[in-house]
C-alpha cells in the first residue's frame, strides 16, 4: 500500500516561502543596468515621458524603427540611440522634457 503525504500548513508556507525567494533572486536590478558604452538603460516609461508621449505611441515608435534592446524579458533604450533616431526621423513630432 501506498503512502499518502497530506502537506500542512508550514508546508505551504516554506514552500511559498522557497518559490518567492527564487523569483527575486532572478529579478534583474534595473537601476545599476548600463549599456555597452557606460550609459544607462531608461525603460519604456522614462523615455515616454522624455517625449511627453504615450506608451502607445512609443510602442508605435519601436514598431517604426526606434532601437531598444531587450534584457530579461524587459525593453531598454540607450538615450543616445534614441535621440539620434529622432534628429534622423523628420516626421516624428516631440516636445523634449530636458532637464
């Protein structure tokens, strides 16, 4: 005859417990993330609001030829490659946010 494990409740617990820790373990630090050339990478949300536009449009954008590069699942842009689109891109409308 087989034997049957009924799990309790610390089971479950150091079982969440053991599956949240490896999850963060493998969650990239954005903020010490840095380009090939030393700069650092702005995610979608801080180069939509360089260019005061949605993230849909910056979508929009991506899809036309603006470069970004993917780490981990998540979208980056290098600020240099995206400015220099932009000077290149005639008909692309923005009011820039400097700061």
């Amino acid at each position: 005859m087989d034997t049957v494990f009924l799990p309790n409740e610390g089971d479950f617990r150091r079982w969440i417990r053991e599956a949240v820790k490896e999850c963060l373990e493998n969650i990239p630090a954005p903020a010490n993330q840095t380009s090939e050339e030393g700069e650092p990478l702005l995610n979608r949300k801080e180069i939509a609001g360089m260019f005061r536009i949605s993230l849909v449009t910056l979508h929009d954008w991506m899809n036309r030829g603006l470069p970004f590069h993917k780490q981990g699942g998540r979208v980056y842009f290098i600020r240099s490659e995206v400015l220099e689109y932009v000077k290149q891109k005639k008909n692309i409308h923005y009011q820039p946010n400097e700061k």
